[in-house]
C-alpha cells in the first residue's frame, strides 16, 4: 500500500492545511503540524518565519515509501521475513527451536504506518508439568490424576485419558513441578461441560492441600467439554506447585493440564548419544539426567562411562533432587518386577570408614540412606529400588544400572525486543551478548547478558523505548536546523543568527531522556560597536540612536578646516567599524622670502596645509587608540541617548618648516594675552540636544577646540577636587585639635574646684584635724 504523503521540506504554498481532519489524522511517521499552521507566508524562509517551524509539508498524491522496524523476536525463537528491506506488506513469520511451543500469533505484518500488526510478539514456552507427580481431591472410577499430565489429550471425555472426581464440594486437583519455575501461563481441556463453574488456579511453593498458594487467574462462566481454556498469570509468578481449584458442588475433570514457562532447560539442549535409551534424558534445575537401563557395569565402569561422555555420576543431592531423582526412577520401573538399581557418585571414606565423599571431593554432609551402618565391604552406593529409592551401600564389583550427570552446552537463542540487534559470536555457555537500540531509542535494562552454566542466560532482557521531542522553539532574528532531520532520542538541533547578530547560549541542543531539549534555546542579540573614533577640529554623525551593525559614522570638520580622507565609515557585522578614519587639517598660506632687484620686484605665494597648533614636542605623528570588538548584547533601543567615549589625544605632529617667511594674506585675528600652558584632558560633547530616537535624528559628536592650548597660554592657579578634600581635612584636623584642647582644660578645673569645696579651712578649732600641740 503506498503513502499519500511525501516529505520534501519545502514551503510549497503561503497556507498549508490539511483538507479534512481525515487526511491530518492519517500523518504517522513524519510530523505534519506544518499543515495545521497558518499565516506562513511564500518565499519566506521556513527557519526564519515565526509560527512555521516544522520541517516537513505534506504533498497529498505522491508517494513515499515507508518501512517498519525489527519486529522483535522472543527467547528460543527465530523470525523470517517475506521482504527483506522489511516494506509496507512484508510478513514476519515466528518459529520456536526443538522442543517450545508457540504461544500467540505465529504471523505478523508491516502496517502502512510503519508498526507491526498485531502489536504484541509471541511466546515460545516449554510445558514443564508434563509426567510430573500429580494429585486429587478424590477418584471416581478410572480417572487417576496421573491421565491429567500423560502428554495426551481428548475432544471429549474418555476415561483412559482424563482425569475425574466425586461429585464433591469444592474439589481439586495439582501437580508437584519438582521443582520452582516462572509460571506465566497454565492451559485446562476439560472433560466435563458446565454451564456455569468458577475455577481458581494457584501457583506457590505450598502443598495445596495444606496451604494456599497466591492465585495466578480466576475464571468464571460456562466450561465445554474438549474446549482449552487459556489462564495466564498477571506477571510470572514462581512456584512448584500449580493447583486447580473448582469451587461449588461436582465434580472436576481435567484431560491436559499444561503448564508454560520460558525457563525451563529442554531436553533437546542436552547432549545426545546413539546408544542411549530413548527417554532416558530429563533435566532439572538446569543439569541433564541420563539414565542407563541397559548396560549395567561395575563401579569403576560406570565412572569412566559417563566421565568419557562429559558427564559424572550423580555427585551432589539435596531434598528437592532426592525427590526429583526417586520420582524419575519411580516411573521408569513401576511396572517392573524387580525395581532397579543405580550406582550414585558416594565411595566410602578410606582413612575415615564412617564418612563417605562425593567423587568431586566434597564430603556427604545430606544423606537418604535406607538404613545407617552396612558393612565395611561395602564402599559404594547406589539407589534402591527395594527401599524406596532410597541410599544403600553396596560392593563396587556388582554389575548396576547408572544415571550419567551433564551440563547443557548451550544457553540458546536469547530475547531480542522490537528495535534492537544483539551482537554475539554465538550462544554457547560462557559467551556474552550485547544489545543495542536503533536511533531514537533507550535501552531500558542490562546492555550485556552472559550465557551461565545452568544454560540460562544473567540478568532479564532489556527493551527499547521511543523517544521523541517536541518541536524546537524558533528565536527571533536566527535560524534552527535539526542536525539528522529527526526529532528522536539524541538527536540535535542547531542554531544560528543571521549577519549582524551574534548567539548568546547554547547553538546544539541534544533531545534527552526526558524528551526535552537539554536546554533553553539561545537567543540573537545585534553587534554593536563601540563610540567612533574622534578627530581634532572635527564631528561625528550617527545614522541610528546606537552604534548596532549597520550604523553609520559619518565626519565632518569645523569651520575653517578641510576632511582629508572618507567621510564616513559603518559598524561591521565583526563589531569594528569598516573604513578608514579622516583628519580635519587647516589650510595655510607661505611665500617665500622676496628678492630685491634694482629694477624688478618678485614675490611667490605658495598655499599648503599644516595641521594646527603645531607643538616640537615629537616627530611622530599623533596614535589614535583603536577599539577592539566589544559586542554589548543589548537590544537596541531607540528610548536612550547614545553613550559618547572621552578619548584622549595626542599632540598632532609638528611639521618641520625651513627658513621661510610665511606672509599671511589676510590681517591676523586678535590673539589673547599669553598665559602659562595647563593641559586639560578634552571631552567630546553633543552639538545638539535633540530627543533620542526621534524621526530623521542625526546625532552629532564634536571634539574641543585645541586652538587656545599651546605651550604659550598662561596657566592660572586653580586648585583640583583633590587639593579641596585636603584642605577640608586638615582644617577638620585643627578644629578637632583645638576642641579637645578646650574640654581637657574645663575638666582639669572643675576637678580643682571639687577638691578645695571638699577640704575647707583648715585651723586649731577643726574638728578632723588634730592639731601639733595636742600630740604633744
């Protein structure tokens, strides 16, 4: 099916909309919100137009073609495709490997907008509860709880493959898994119709009929005889026992129960030899077991068997493989007449005969013997049949059946979610696989798995998560430019000003994991210069309020004086102005010296120009102080006056003149009386006081007048603002001075004045003195 639309990335009309909301709601893998802006104008450059940022319009009739991404793939499975480049139309079909069944839609396509349909991958699990040790509530007839988990099931009832209870109150039925696996789905064919039934299925580590296990699924309504019912967990719940609980009065038949999981070892992972027996190989908590019924041999023998194989006899035991082990056993020999015998990997201990020692070294610390003690002859062991399965030490030249000990080879195919690639070298134990996401996904989860010994691989399978950003906002006075064409998950937008402008803030902006650029956009402010250069005698005019790019300078002289050079100059998209800067000179007339002849009198005039004022102070010529580029970043605003710099000069250079006598054609203008020379620093200062940013406003800049600073004008005694605050500091130094002169003397008297009130006169009629003679 070919779109109906193409995205070419031009502004192909001044209102792009959609014709209905139909054709807008039909936009799927590139953004269309272009078509619902409105104003955009033609011949205006998309980047630049305010409103209209989008980079992609919608041409309805052309065709563009779209393709889907990696549909993903479950663990144990594979995938082919009917087209390779994975187009509009191309089918995925899904196979499991040896041994999973294939749960869920075994097909997919590639939509027209770029998704698969249906949305949701399937599931490659393997039935665990298959032959495993089952129970009931009760048995009616023939109908043992064994035929529910015999591999084979019916349409219809049949006694010889379904199981039934009495007519009972709340009756039930479960399997013992032998061990915990990850239950995630649990399918029931009936043998019974009922038109109305409530049934429970529970997984847990609790023997249902004495304790209750968290509930996996309930379903309620009318059950068919030979119909499935499918019951899968909420999430994967971990359990050994999975039960059917039947609430109500009846009774429950079951012809298959199925239990499914992905985390199971499968047979078909085991290694497999020519001359083992057929079924003889099982696996339990990531090992494979292989019995060998049918060449019995000695101790020794055995050992060496197995070890030649890859194997060993079984070298370790706990409770839950002493159960797996004896139920194993139990159904390969119940209909025997004389049970089996196994050799197990135990030997008695030479230098300790009360202890034995597995054939790893490790000592037997859990033991399943029948019976303690036995004779010191005896220094092997096997499983007896007679006692249950259960330890006996036996004579190691006794011919016995054994079980061979193996490690699965291979981890298998793992999960791949939709939009991913793993890279690995293969998938045998020990090796390690990577993952990765397209463009514009996360990876959600552990990037590295590891194939581990148990044939299973570490950590969960990671998953890859869309990502995308919203438009990025425009600015004014610049441009935006997405980097890849994309909006996703790293990608990156770029930002730039047009001439005059200069960027303030970050030009790439980076899509982050929270769909958000990873930062606020820049912003373009105009280039201003700094104050043009001033020039003795001379004006400067500004064509604008502010020195932004594009103003322009432009000189003139005072009266009296002529502009060598340009007139003008302007602000540089740089920051510096562009042009040379003038020089106001005054023009001068000389004639040289006349000669006296008896009969003819000649005079020369010559006319030139030489800067005024000229000082020998030095024989170069005056340094004008540049100005480096200094952008403000201020917008420019036509409310405030321009900012004038004071720029100080340096003398103009003297020109070196001959013994010539200069005859001025014109009378002298009145000099002022000679004063001391005080060099004053010169400020420039507005001609006019007109209102900034008015219409048709010129702004003028003049320089002062040098002409009344020579080494001739007389200096006057002025005193600065310097002298004044010293002045007024050491008067303040006086006063103080003298007033605290003041107070010390008032209180040296007030205290001799204290003193005299306080004695009195003293005389013979004092009471408090004693006079001389009376001591006498």
């Amino acid at each position: 099916v070919p779109a109906w639309w193409s995205a070419n990335g031009l502004l192909s009309a001044s209102r792009n909309r959609c014709r209905d909301r139909a054709a807008c709601s039909r936009q799927s893998a590139v953004d269309l919100r272009l078509a619902m802006a409105s104003g955009c104008t033609t011949g205006i450059p998309l980047l630049l137009t305010l409103g209209c940022v989008l980079l992609a319009t919608a041409v309805p009739g052309t065709a563009t073609e779209v393709h889907c991404g990696y549909p993903g793939v479950p663990a144990h499975c594979s995938v082919t495709y009917s087209k390779d480049d994975l187009s509009v139309g191309t089918v995925a079909t899904y196979t499991c490997d040896a041994g999973y069944e294939l749960l869920g839609p075994g097909r997919r396509m590639c939509s027209a907008n770029g998704t698969w349909t249906p949305p949701n991958i399937p599931f490659c699990v393997l039935n665990v509860a298959a032959g495993k040790a089952p129970l009931q509530s009760s048995t009616m007839g023939g109908g043992v709880p064994q035929k529910a988990v015999d591999g084979s099931t019916s349409a219809f009832f049949q006694a010889d493959t379904c199981s039934l209870t009495e007519a009972e109150r709340s009756p039930w039925w479960y399997v013992n898994l032998l061990e915990p696996y990850s239950v995630q789905l649990v399918r029931l064919d009936w043998g019974t119709t009922s038109p109305e039934a409530t049934v429970v299925v529970r997984v847990g580590n609790n023997r249902p009929d004495m304790g209750a296990n968290p509930v996996c699924n309930r379903f309620t309504g009318p059950l068919e005889e030979g119909r499935p019912l499918f019951l899968p967990c909420a999430t994967p719940m971990p359990g050994a026992f999975v039960s059917v609980h039947l609430q109500g009065q009846g009774p429950l038949s079951i012809c298959e129960v199925f239990v499914y999981t992905d985390q199971a070892l499968p047979v078909e992972r085991c290694p497999s030899f020519r001359d083992q027996p057929l079924g003889s190989t099982t696996t339990y908590n990531g090992k494979c077991y292989i019995f060998y019924d049918n060449q019995p041999a000695p101790f020794e023998a055995s050992m060496r068997f197995c070890e030649a194989r890859g194997g060993t006899l079984v070298d370790e035991t706990s409770p839950a493989l002493q159960g797996f082990l004896s139920w194993e056993l139990y159904k390969r020999h119940r209909h025997d007449s004389d049970s089996g015998q196994y050799w197990m990997g135990a030997t008695r201990d030479p230098r300790d005969p009360a202890s034995w020692k597995w054939l790893n070294g490790r000592e037997v610390t859990i033991s399943f013997w029948n019976a303690p003690g036995g004779s010191r002859e005896n220094n092997c062991s096997r499983f007896d049949g007679t006692r249950g399965w259960l330890w006996s030490d036996t004579n190691c030249e006794h011919a016995l059946n054994f079980v061979c000990q193996h490690r699965p080879t291979t981890c298998g195919k793992p999960e791949r979610p939709a939009n991913s690639t793993i890279v690995a070298r293969n998938f045998e134990v020990g090796s390690v696989i990577e993952y990765r996401c397209a463009p514009g996904h996360l990876l959600v989860g552990p990037n590295i798995r590891t194939c581990l010994a148990n044939g299973f691989y570490s950590e969960f399978a990671p998953k890859c998560r869309y990502l995308e950003c919203g438009p990025p906002a425009p600015i004014p006075n610049g441009s935006l430019m997405l980097t890849n064409g994309t909006r996703h998950y790293l990608s990156s937008v770029e930002y730039g000003c047009r001439e005059g402008y200069v960027l303030v803030g970050r030009s790439i902006l980076v899509c982050d994991v929270d769909q958000r650029w990873n930062g606020p956009p820049p912003r373009c402010e105009p280039v201003m210069c700094r104050a043009p250069t001033p020039i003795a005698h001379g004006l400067v005019r500004l064509s604008a309020a502010s020195t932004v790019f594009g103003t322009v300078a432009e000189y003139d002289c005072e009266p009296g004086f002529l502009l060598s050079g340009p007139g003008h100059i302007s602000c540089g998209p740089s920051g510096f102005w562009q042009g040379d800067i003038p020089v106001c000179l005054r023009p001068t007339t000389t004639r040289p010296p006349t000669t006296m002849a008896p009969t003819t009198t000649t005079t020369a005039t010559t006319t030139s120009f030489e800067p005024p004022t000229p000082e020998p102070t030095s024989s170069k010529r005056p340094p004008l102080i540049p100005t480096k580029f200094h952008p403000d970043f201020a917008p420019d605003r036509t409310d405030q006056r321009p900012t004038f710099l004071t720029t100080t000069l340096a003398p103009p250079r003297a020109v070196p003149t001959a013994t010539t006598t200069v005859l001025p054609t014109m009378r002298p203008r009145p000099q002022p009386p000679p004063q001391p020379h005080q060099p004053r620093r010169p400020a420039f200062r507005p001609v006019d006081n007109d209102v900034a940013g008015s219409a048709g406003h010129r702004t003028i800049m003049s320089p002062p007048d040098l002409r009344g600073f020579s080494d001739s004008s007389p200096a006057g005694a002025k005193l600065n603002m310097g002298g004044f605050i010293a002045l007024g500091v050491f008067g303040g130094f006086v006063v103080l001075a003298a007033v605290i002169t003041i107070v010390v003397i008032v209180i040296r008297r007030c205290r001799r004045k204290m003193k005299t009130v306080k004695l009195g006169p003293i005389g013979p009629a004092s009471p408090s003195v004693r006079s001389p003679q009376l001591r006498r």
